[in-house]
C-alpha cells in the first residue's frame, strides 16, 4: 500500500493522524480519501455528509480508515443574475486543482469523491482523471419535485412573467417556496443531473447509482457500498484510465444523445478526457448524436421530473435500449464489464426496486423511457454548427427548438453583455426574426457564465420562443429552452468572427446542414466573396477590449483558459 511506504518516509504522519482522532491500529489499515463538495452553499451538497458518513461506514467494514476532506461548490443558481456566475466556471477547475493537492500532499491508497450538481461532478471527474489512482464516483442524488410537478428550471420562466406583470407577486412567491422540497440534485437533466448520468456511463460509479432521489434509503445504501467498494479498489489497483478510455467516452456521448443531456457537457467531457490525454473532437458528440435517438421524456425537453428517471431504471435501462450502439466490453469500477453490469442488473432485483415507485405516481416505465424503435425523435440533442460565424464551431440544443427555426436567416442585433439583451428582450425590443447576439462573454472574456435568464425571457414569450434565435460566446443553463446556439468559437474576446457581427448583418442558421453564417449585411444577401472582403475590413479595425479583470482568479482563468469547443479548461493547470 502506498500509504504505508511513506508512512516511514513522513514519521510525523503518525503523530498528527494520532492527534487528529486516529487510533493506533488504523493507521497501519488502507488509507481511502473521501472528497465531497459537502457544505450549506445549496441544495445539492447541504445532505452529503450523510453520504460521506455511509461511505466511511462502508470503508471501516472492509478494513480500511477513511478520511473526510471537502471542497465545497458554489450554485449556478444563486450565482445567475449578478457577476457571481462569471465564477461559475472557473469554480470547476479551482476544485479539482484542490482536489489533487489534498491527494498529492497526504499518503492516500482509493479514494470515494461525492457530488451531485453542475460544476461539482466535473470537477470530482476531472480529479479522478488527473490523480489516475483507483477511485470511485458517488452521485449525490436528486430532489424530489413538489407540488403539481414544479421544478426549479420553471422559476426562470414565472421570473419573466412576473416582471412583464403576467403573474402576481404572490403567486411568485408560492412558486419560489415549493420549486426546492428536499436536497440532490435539481429535478431536471439539466448539468447537474446530466453529469452523475455521465459519470455512470464512463463507468467510474455503480451502476444504476445516478440520480437516486435523495430522500430514499437507496442513496444512503449506495454510498456505503462505494465505500465498500474503495477498498477492493485499492487491492486491485484498478485505476480511472483502465476504465474512462476513448470507448467509455463514446459509451457516455451515446448516453448523453439518448435522454437530451445538457450542452454544458460538452464542456466538461472534453475537460475530464483531457486529463486522460483524450482528444473529444466537437464532431465526434455531432456524429453520435446523429445516430443515437433521443428517448427520454424529462424536463426540460420532456416532460416529466428528473426523479422519474431513476423510477423508471434509470443509465442502465437507457442503456438497455441502446445496447446495441455500445462498447460492452469497457472495464466499469466494479471491476466487471459494461455487458456484466447489465446482466447482474437483470437478475439482482435493481428493475423491480426501481418500478415499485411508478404504481403510486400513475406513470408507466414507457411514459419516461422511450422504445429504441419509438423514439421522441430520431437523433440526439446536440448538434455542431461551423460556418464563417463559428469556424471551430457552436453548440446548439435542437430538441429544445421550434421546427420553424431550423432553417431560417434572421437580423442581427448585437449587444456586448448579457444585461442589455435581457432588458431589451423584456422591454419587447426584440422582434421577430431577429438573432440576438451577446458576444464577450466566453471564457476569454467575462469567464463564460450562463445566459439563462435571456432564454428563459425568450422561452416564456411564444411568439419570440418561435421566431428568434439566441447566439453567443457563452453557455447556457441546462435547463435552457428554445432558440439558443452558444459556445461560438473562437470567441469573441479572441476576435473570432461574433466580434464582427454588426447591427442588420444576415445570419443563417441551418441545423440539418449544420452550418451557422453570415450570408449578408445592411439586411442585403451578399456573395461569400463579398462576405469575406467585408469581415477582412472589419477585422482589420477591430480593438481587442481591455480584460475587466485586474486580479484574482478570474484575471487567472480569463488569461489561461481554452477555447470552448476544447472544454474550457485553463492551461495554467497542464
């Protein structure tokens, strides 16, 4: 055990493991770190010292002395709104930096990272990655909805209708008291929930352990057994880069097509491969998602809450359905096969536990979970567009989109920041067929926050949701809705192509074509040879905006990151 080798190389280790509540005969036991993004900042991690707790339980019953660290997360949403959300992402990178001091500092054989929501489950991944020492990733879980069905994702859209006076004060108020009954996860697959369903698919968790609703007894049972688990872990020495190879990324690229998972994991699938020495290229999601079909029927492109999910069997039985597109013979952490998993699934009572919910919620495993042969439609979510406005790319959610949309040429209006679009947008500045720009808000430029109350605006008015587009630099929420094309690459900031974009230019958007350009100006269609003199003159007197940033960690991350289509991870820390 590598915990014992530098015990004699550290002898005060001893000592201060003694003062810190350690007993003798522990020492000498494997060493297994449990990471967890424990803390009071929200929902999602407020209830994972329990987890921690099983977890240790866990460890202790197979032998071994776990040690409780953490490095809590913040909320994207209780950053939206105000400047916190610049520090949203960059949050991601800070914790597994954290993560690995803790590591490489102190003697550790396995470790156990909890997480359950946006930045923390990519951050934990990324560590694991980075660290490549035998690991395990426990999802924290998911809240349960509350009354009538509300979830969180819908307060963005009663905002909207209570500032354009649709709905009352009052009724707001009820609307923001339920939206969060209990801890996990918020009810959607949004990031949150689409990260632990990606950490399940790459094979680094339980099977079946994602999205268990955080209020039943599963959760605690799982996270007792990850612990378990830890210890044979070490023994073994099974490690990340055994089991996250290029295949299990497809596998997870595949699982993420099937149930419509959140555009910000193209963000953080690219960032967790890198710290394997992978390469996702932005066409390999684009070339899965075109043959895998969307099958699952949760908010916010479907319609039920994200708690059902898990009721209905959850990674493994969307796997089921596209088995046949998988690598079924990718090493998982239980040390078994992808196939093996499946088949122990199948015989271990896992479906039945899961279904026993569904009687008393009046849903059907068929309601949630489509048939491969039936599916919601027949590709993905995600797709890539290239063109003159985004050469290296952008990234656009299609099945939150209306039909009418997906071919069609709009007017650019341009706005610099995310604060004057949603003003206009609520003012009813912005009309139909129009594409509404917000550029300088990539990583480069104000560290790429979301843009989610600019398209919640957008979704709750139904003639805008159906006749404009929103295009930007920055990323979107995961439970963002309609017309909206975010991560354009290169980045504003960069003086990539949207820094160009002027007041009237044409932008065509053709998402069966996958192309996303400029095709006129002055609301005039132009010659491609035209286009490119006019973006050549005005390239040329372009002026690289000033950093906002003077200092801390966002002049850092602002200075060090990569482009958007790479994962957005800061270089500073390769």
């Amino acid at each position: 055990m590598k915990s014992q080798q530098l015990r004699k190389l550290a002898p005060e280790l001893d000592s201060l493991r003694l003062g810190s509540g350690w007993k003798i005969d522990e020492l000498s036991k494997p060493q297994i770190i449990v990471e967890s993004s424990y803390g009071h900042s929200h929902p999602g991690s407020a209830h994972l010292d329990k987890l921690v707790d099983e977890a240790g339980i866990g460890i202790k019953e197979k032998g071994g002395r776990a040690a409780n660290y953490f490095v809590t997360d913040i909320c994207d949403g209780e950053a939206q709104g105000h400047d916190g959300m610049n520090y949203s992402l960059v949050s991601r990178d800070i914790m597994a930096a954290m993560m690995e001091i803790h590591v490489k500092a102190t003697p550790f054989d396995a470790g156990v990272f909890i997480a359950s929501c946006d930045k923390s489950v990519p951050a934990h991944l990324m560590a694991i990655a980075r660290l490549d020492m035998p690991a395990i990733f426990m999802p924290g879980g998911i809240m349960k909805a509350g009354p009538n069905l509300l979830t969180l994702e819908q307060i963005g859209t009663y905002s909207a209708q209570y500032e354009r006076k649709e709905i009352t004060e009052e009724q707001f108020m009820v609307y923001k008291r339920d939206a969060c009954p209990d801890c996990g996860a918020c009810s959607f697959m949004g990031t949150a929930s689409t990260m632990q369903v990606m950490a399940e698919a790459l094979g680094i968790a339980l099977p079946g352990s994602a999205l268990i609703p955080a209020h039943l007894p599963e959760l605690k049972e799982t996270a007792r057994k990850a612990g378990e688990h830890a210890l044979g872990l070490a023994k073994e020495e099974l490690k990340p880069s055994d089991i996250m190879t290029i295949q299990a990324f497809e596998n997870a690229i595949m699982v993420h097509a099937a149930i419509a998972g959140s555009s910000n994991s193209l963000l953080h699938l690219p960032a967790i491969a890198h710290e394997l020495g992978i390469q996702l290229s932005p066409d390999l999601f684009d070339k899965i998602h075109r043959k895998i079909p969307y099958l699952l029927n949760i908010r916010p492109s479907g319609f039920w809450p994200g708690e059902y999910f898990w009721y209905a069997g959850g990674v493994p039985a969307i796997m089921e359905e596209i088995k046949e597109f998988l690598h079924l013979d990718v090493m998982t952490v239980t040390g078994k096969t992808l196939e093996e998993n499946l088949k122990d699934l199948q015989l271990n009572g896992f479906y039945k536990n899961c279904h026993k919910y569904l009687p008393a919620l009046g849903v059907k495993v068929g309601d949630i979970i489509k048939p491969l042969h039936t599916p919601i439609k027949a590709q993905g979510a995600i797709a890539i567009l290239k063109g003159n406005l985004a050469p290296e790319g952008a990234v656009v959610k299609h099945s939150a989109i209306s039909p009418r949309l997906m071919q069609v040429t709009l007017k650019a209006r341009v706005f610099d920041c995310e604060e004057n679009a949603i003003e206009a947008v609520l003012q009813k500045k912005i009309h139909p067929g129009e594409a509404v720009f917000i550029r300088y808000e990539g990583p480069k430029g104000s560290g790429m926050p979301e843009m989610f109350y600019t398209t919640e605006a957008i979704a709750s008015d139904p003639e805008l949701v159906e006749t404009i587009a929103l295009i930007t630099d920055g990323r979107f929420s995961g439970a963002t809705r309609g017309p909206a094309i975010g991560h354009v690459s290169p980045e504003a900031s960069e003086g990539g192509p949207i820094a160009l974009v002027e007041n009237d230019d044409l932008i065509r958007i053709d998402i069966p074509a996958r192309t996303l350009d400029i095709i006129g100006t002055d609301s005039i269609e132009r010659s491609v040879e035209e286009i490119e003199k006019i973006l050549s003159e005005r390239r040329a007197h372009w002026i690289k905006p000033e950093s906002q940033y003077k200092k801390g960690i966002l002049d850092i991350y602002t200075h060090n990151s990569v482009s958007p289509m790479k994962g957005a991870y800061m270089e500073f820390f390769m």
